[in-house]
C-alpha cells in the first residue's frame, strides 16, 4: 500500500527549476535513495513530502494517519532536557498510554456491570498498543541507540543546551530513530557520523526498521546496504533505478552513454542545419534559409541535450612533481597527549614515495594530529622526525578562509598549479580544461570563488591541489561537501597518473567515507579511540573483514569460557515457567519516572552461584504467581492505589525475572 503518492509536482524560484512535473510513490517498508547533483532539489522535495514547504504546482498525498518522521538539519530539542532524557522524549505516546491505563484502573475501582467490561476491553487494546511500542524495553532501546550513534554513558546526563551542533544533530537522529514513524526520511543522516557510527546506522536501516525510508545521502556504502531503490533527481527530471547503489552505478552509465549518442547525433544534425543556412542566407533560397534558422532555434531550446559531463576525462599536461628517494617521511618514537588523555604512544611511521595510506578511527581519536606532527604543523611530546629534503605537501583542510574569493574558477586554477619545469604556466584554455575535469561547467568557470557554494569550493581547492605537482597529499574529510558524482571524480583523479592525468605522489586520507577509502587506500593507520594504533597492509574491505574475523574470535573464546565454567557446576533442574497471567497494566514509561527500585544491570546476576540462582528464580516465580492470583481477583479492582501497586511490583518483578532465566540459560547453552 502507498504512504506517499506525489503527483506532478513542480517546484522553482524565477527561471531555476529545481523540480519539473515529479511523480513518485512510497510504498510501505520500500527503502529508497535519493541521489543527485548538490542543488539539484533534493532537499526541497523531501520537505514537500513533509509539507514544509508548497509545490507551484502538484500535489502530494498521504495516508490517512501515517507518521513522518523528516530529519531537520537543526533539530528542534527541549532545552530542559539532558542528552538521554531528549531521547527518551520519543515514547511520548507511551507516556500518553500509561497516563490514560492509570484512569482506566481508577474508573475500574468503582465500575459494574458493562462500564467494567467497557475498562477491562479497553486495558487490553491500551496494553496491547504499549507492548507493540516496545513499552517494557525502552530503557534499553534508548540506549542502544545513543550507543550506536557514538554516546557514551558519561555524555547521557549532558544538558542539551551544552551540546556541540554535530552533537545536537546526532541526538536529533537518535530522537527519530526512536519515534519508529512509518515513513522515515533522512538528509544527509552520515554528517556527523564517524564509520562505527554509519555501520550502526544502516545496519538499524537495513535489519531492524520496519517502516519505509526516503533517504538524500552521499555515504555509497550505506545506499548499497539500505536502499532497495534509487531515485536520481537530474535537471529538476527524477530517474528511478532498481536495486542498490551498485546497480545504480551500471544503470545510470548506461543511460549517460545513451545521452552521450543522442548529443553527437544532434550535433550533426545541428552542423548540417548550420551549414544549409550559411550556404543560401543570401539569394533565392534565402527565405527557406531563415526559416530553418527559427526552427533550429526552437529546436535547440526545445530538444537539444548535454553530454554529460561525467564522460568526460582528464586529459591535461600537468606539472610533475620532484622525485623523491626510497621515504618521504620517517618518523619514530612519536607521541602526543593532552592532559591525562594519551592519543598515542611510541609511534613509528613510514611513508614511502607513492603510497596510499587511509586514516581511519572515531572522531578525536588524533587522526589530524598526527599528520600536524608528520607534516611539521604540530610538535610531538616525544619522538623524531626525517622528511625527504624535495618533500612538497598540498593539504585540503575543512576552512578555506585563505582563497581569493574574487578570482574566478579558471583564474584560481591557473595561479593554483605551478609552472611546469619549461617555466611555462597553465594558459586560459588548460586551466579551463582542468576545471571542467571537475565538473565546472563553462557557466560554472566564471564564476567568483565567493559565490561558489560549499562543494562547489571543496571541487575547485582539491583540483588546484592534486594538479599542484605535490608529491605528497593530504586530503582531511574531502568528501564531507561532495555530492556523488564529485566523489566518483576525486577518485579518478587520485588514481595513479596516466596519460589522461592523474596522481604520482603519496596520500594520505583521513575519511569516513567508506567508498573513497576502499578505491584509493592500499593501506590504513587505524586508531581505536584509546590511544592505540594498528598499522594495516590492505584496502578498507579487508579490514573490514578482518574486524569481523575478530568479533568473531572474541565471541568464540566468551562461549568457551562459557562452557568451561559450566562444566564446573550445571543445575541440576530448570527453573519453573511462570503461570499464564491475565492482561496486565504495564510499567510506567521511563521518560517520565523512573520505578522505585531499578532493574539490576546488565550481567549483575553473572557472578551468583548456581544454586544461588536457581533460589532467586523460584522465589521469584513464586511472587509473580501470588501477585497474578491477587490481580485476577475482581475485588481487588476496588482498590485504585492497591491495583497500580500491585501492577508497578509486577512489572519490576518480570524484568527481574527475565534476567535471571537469561542467566540461567546463558549457563545452560
């Protein structure tokens, strides 16, 4: 069944069209990608969606109580609200439940007859609602979730108002992830997000929502996983492709090869015409001459498509950089802290001539401290240092506050790249071409480096830098302003030089963006947030799976241990199952009060005896069954304080009751 029917929607501001007569269809649990140029009207069509803003033209359906739930790039957060508390906000509706079953237990006290029943009818539809909510698991639901998106415990009690922006945007994520709406729309979900954090995210995307998912992002990695769909949005047209991202790669090729043949054959088209009216402008077949003319006109605004630009290769004479030996940094012994904090330790690296090495690791782990110290930007506590004397570094940083915005694109390119040994500079026509290997346009070249947007910048400073004759490279987030087709153009222009272009000397990455990492990196520096660092000789796929090979090792070695201290001491019967029970009022929500008495924490029972563990579980059992016997007593109804007692012990005896089996099944497994 469809959640969201848009039908011909167009959307623009003057002669700008972002959206031209769209129509496109969300159906229930289809997971779909949008992808496209930046500007190209993404955004905007997912906050029509969501109504924030009005097509021209167009209109957009919804089912008829279906729950959005749209990714604000500044989420709204109540300021009273600690970091975990402003998670837990999104079981409002639980506390909504839990407010009306405490009425429905008062109205029961005094109630008769068909009113009881009336109650009694609505308690099971309340309970039920409550348990599909995840009612009974919320502590641990907001917990995994902030977890999962790189809190930790310290940061829960954290007010929301002393929160960083990358932060505040995390938490709003983990709100809405929470809130389980029925279509769930997501721009740009990865910003802020190291690789732990953008696992986690499409594993959730992939393995546990349920609902549908519209989601604008750049992260290739996490489209391959999610997506079953992807919808490219492309001069204000939408294309919609089956399959993942791999699938949209083959398919979208195909397509601008097919565009590709279309342009050559209407510029033969266009050639003859031109050539027919400059032949008989003048003479007697000057009239048929000009009436071709108005038709070409027409014809050329009307039906006349561009060669998409992706096609096109680098085929520039560039500069080269100086040769270096067989190491262009060396370093050994190297460390750094900050205060009692130890980013790393006893650290020697090797860099040699050529090498693609990725830095990978949670955010502030050191990963740009430690090319600081290696390129001469940063002191080390401890340690020394050898760069090769020719050594000559071109750094992309996050700030560009060092560009002449006055230059223009091409102007800029051609002051960026130095002369070639000839003495010779770029001239006008290569700067140009440089430009349009990064996707400028002949528009697009004139305009002033202070009217380019965010990614238009990050194109032009990477296109000075990697034609910059450095011979080694230092590209820190490259990717973050990149739309897809920019990132796919980075990669080809970081790949090794040809005779189309390309780049000789040294990278080193620092990225969370899987993709870019597995095509250019051959080798990776990967910290783990603690202070230690793992030199790793292969692409990030690799790493990957050896990460995987040791979770795997490390849950192979707990079940041994499991089974070694089983054989110490087994029990000797299985504890009883706890008599069926009628339904029952739930817990109280946890955003709201916490219970009297707290569950025990994960794991508190691991350390009892087994005959100890067995006591607990049969004095437990035994208190469920007199506290079932006591609530399938119809007079005790009569008592509202009495009721909501009884259901409150209840609930806090299930949970502890539940990790007590757990427990003993653990041993017996």
């Amino acid at each position: 069944m469809s959640l969201v029917t848009v039908n011909h929607v167009r959307f623009g501001h003057g002669v700008n069209i972002l959206l031209e007569d769209v129509v496109l269809g969300v159906d229930e649990g289809q997971k779909i990608g949008l992808v496209g140029r930046n500007g190209c009207g993404k955004s905007t069509l997912l906050k029509i969606i969501a109504g924030r803003i009005q097509p021209d033209h167009g209109t957009v359906g919804l089912q008829r109580g279906i729950r959005i739930g749209y990714l604000e790039q500044e989420p709204k957060l109540d300021p009273t609200h600690t970091l975990r508390s402003a998670a837990a906000a999104a079981f409002g509706r639980l506390d909504e439940i839990q407010k009306e079953l405490d009425e429905v237990f008062e109205g029961m006290a005094t109630a008769q007859g068909a009113e009881l029943d009336r109650l009694m009818a609505r308690q099971t539809v309340l309970e039920s609602e409550f348990d599909r909510l995840g009612g009974h698991a919320t502590d641990h639901k907001v917990d995994a979730v902030l977890h999962g998106l790189g809190f930790v415990d310290a940061q829960f009690a954290t007010p929301v108002t002393s929160l960083s922006g990358g932060q505040r945007a995390r938490l709003g994520l983990a709100k809405l992830l929470l809130e389980q709406p029925d279509l769930l729309m997501l721009d740009e979900p990865t910003n802020h997000l190291d690789i732990d954090g953008r696992r986690w995210l499409e594993d959730f995307l992939a393995d546990e929502f349920k609902g549908a998912v519209l989601v604008v992002s750049h992260d290739r990695w996490l489209l391959d996983r999610v997506v079953h769909e992807i919808v490219e949005i492309d001069q204000g047209v939408i294309h919609e492709y089956p399959g993942n991202y791999a699938d949209f790669v083959n398919l979208r090729r195909e397509r601008m090869e097919l565009q590709a043949r279309v342009h050559e054959k209407q510029q033969d088209r266009i050639r003859a015409e031109t050539e027919f009216i400059l032949k008989y402008k003048a003479g007697q077949r000057a009239k048929q001459a000009r009436g071709r003319a108005t038709r070409l006109e027409r014809y050329k605004e009307s039906e006349l498509v561009e060669r998409p630009m992706e096609l096109d290769a680098m085929d520039i004479d560039l500069p080269r950089a100086p040769e270096l030996g067989d190491r262009a940094i060396e370093a050994h012994g190297l460390g750094k802290s900050y205060g009692a904090r130890t980013l790393f330790a006893g650290l020697d690296v090797l860099i040699k001539p050529g090498e693609r090495i990725g830095i990978i690791g949670p955010n502030g782990c050191g990963k740009s401290t430690l090319v600081k110290i290696l390129l001469g930007d940063l002191e080390a506590d401890g340690g020394e240092i050898k760069r090769a004397p020719r050594l000559r570094s071109g750094w992309f940083r996050q700030t560009h506050d060092h560009l002449d915005g006055s230059l223009t694109v091409w102007q800029y390119l051609q002051q960026a790249v130095p002369a070639r040994s000839n003495g010779q500079k770029l001239n006008e026509q290569e700067a140009r071409n440089l430009a349009g290997a990064f996707l400028f346009s002949g528009e697009a070249q004139e305009k002033p480096l202070g009217a380019l947007s965010g990614g238009e910048r990050t194109r032009a400073v990477i296109a000075g830098l990697v034609a910059g004759a450095n011979n080694i490279l230092v590209l820190d987030e490259p990717t973050n302003h990149l739309d897809i087709p920019s990132a796919e153009r980075l990669e080809q222009s970081l790949a090794p030089r040809s005779e189309h272009g390309g780049y000789d000397g040294a990278l080193l990455l620092i990225s969370h963006d899987r993709a870019l990492l597995e095509t250019t990196c051959d080798r990776l520096i990967a910290f783990d947030g603690e202070g230690h660092v793992e030199f790793f000789q292969g692409r990030y796929s690799e790493w990957e799976a050896k990460r995987a090979e040791r979770a795997k090792e490390a849950e192979a070695r707990r079940r041994a241990d499991a089974d070694r201290d089983r054989r110490k001491a087994v029990p000797a019967t299985p504890p009883a199952p706890a008599a069926a029970t009628p339904p029952t009022k739930p817990a109280a929500a946890t955003t709201t009060q916490a219970p009297a008495k707290p569950p025990a924490p994960k794991g508190a029972h691991s350390k009892l005896s087994d005959d100890k563990l067995n006591a607990e579980i049969a004095k437990a059992t035994d208190r469920m069954e007199a506290l079932d016997a006591a609530l399938a007593d119809p007079t005790v109804y009569r008592d509202g304080d009495k009721v909501k007692s009884l259901h409150a012990e209840r609930a806090l005896l299930q949970g502890r009751l539940s990790e007590l089996e757990d427990e003993w099944l653990r041993r017996a497994s």
